[in-house]
C-alpha cells in the first residue's frame, strides 16, 4: 500500500485527525492518530500487520517474538505475532518502570521485534528497548503503524513504519494555532 491510500484508510476510521490538539503529552499538535478507531476491526488490523510484516520480509529479518507496550502496542503487536507466526507478549509500566509482567519472559539470544502503534519522541520505545536488556534477548527492529517523528528517531536496529507523518507538535505558549485564538481539544478523553 502506498501512503496516500494508507493515509485515507486510516482517515476513513478518524483514527488519523488533523486539527488542534492537545496530546497526553501536553503538547498541542495539528495531527492526532487514535490507533484503536482502526484497529477495531480485525480484519484492518490484519492487512496493517500483513504491510508490516512485508517490509520485515523484505528485509530479511527473522523474529521469535513480538514485545509491545501496553495499551497501545498490545493490539497491533498481537496481529504482528498472528501474521509472523511467533508469540506475543508485552511490557507494562508500574511505578514508573516499564517491565515484563504476569509470567512473561525472554530466552538468551531470542529475536525481539517491538511492535508500536505510534512513535513520536521514540522515549518509551527505548526504555521498552532497555527493559529487555537483562534477559539477553536481543531487539532486532521496531516497527510502528505511525511513526511521528518522520524517521528522526533512532533505536540502532532497522525501523519500519506504515505510514511516516512529520507532524508539528508545540509547547501551549509557542502553539502557533492557540494564538490565533483557536481551542486545543483532547480526542481521546471525550466520550
Ligand atoms: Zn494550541
């Protein structure tokens, strides 16, 4: 699929939002992805991970398991694993420390793909990255369905994304669209 046709699949589900937002981080932005309005249906979240898992191929880059965060990575990273044929598992974060719960453990040497939905500063992926150090596992890519930063994040290991966004992002005082009198809104607590 190419971007454009990537673009409208994810617009046609409101899961890709262009307008003022105020994001989790408190950064306002023009451009808001909500990953769970697409994958939603089984059956998007498939061909999304069939996408994925084609540039992966490509690539030559063999996998054992599919670590993602929650909540975020948890769905995606799921279908990854269904198309790539490996398990699942997913890192959760408690007092602040992200870390492998309720029985989950890597084996020495194991390949490790991380399964994001959205990268914007890469700051929780690579903690995602540092979690796994001790089990001697290593991360061989990240991939994500969205990747904000357009491509300016580095993890040293290949990274794929579907679609690759140069989305602005702004403190409040600097938000150039607040200043023109317009109100952030916040998409994903609204219901
Ligand atoms: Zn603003």
């Amino acid at each position: 699929m190419q971007q454009e046709e990537l673009k409208t699949l994810f617009k046609e589900n409101n899961a890709l939002l262009t307008g003022h937002f105020k994001l989790s981080s408190g950064l306002h932005s023009d451009t808001y992805f909500q990953s769970a309005l697409i994958l939603q249906y089984p059956k998007k979240a498939e061909i999304l991970s069939q996408e994925l898992a084609k540039k992966l191929k490509e690539s030559g880059i063999e996998v054992d398991v599919v670590v993602s965060p929650a909540m975020g990575g948890i769905i995606i990273g799921q279908e990854m694993a269904r198309v790539l044929r490996v398990r699942a598992i997913f890192t959760e974060r408690v007092d602040g420390t992200v870390l492998l719960r309720r029985g989950f453990s890597l084996k020495e040497n194991e390949k490790v793909l991380i399964v994001e939905d959205v990268i914007t500063t890469g700051l929780s992926t690579k903690e995602v990255i540092n979690s796994l150090k001790s089990s001697g596992a290593k991360v061989v890519a990240v991939v994500s369905l969205v990747d904000r930063s357009a491509g300016k994040v580095d993890f040293g290991v290949p990274r794929f994304s579907l679609l690759s966004i140069d989305a602005k992002s702004y403190k409040e005082e600097e938000c150039p669209m607040c200043k023109e009198g317009s109100k952030a809104i916040k998409p994903g607590s609204r219901r």
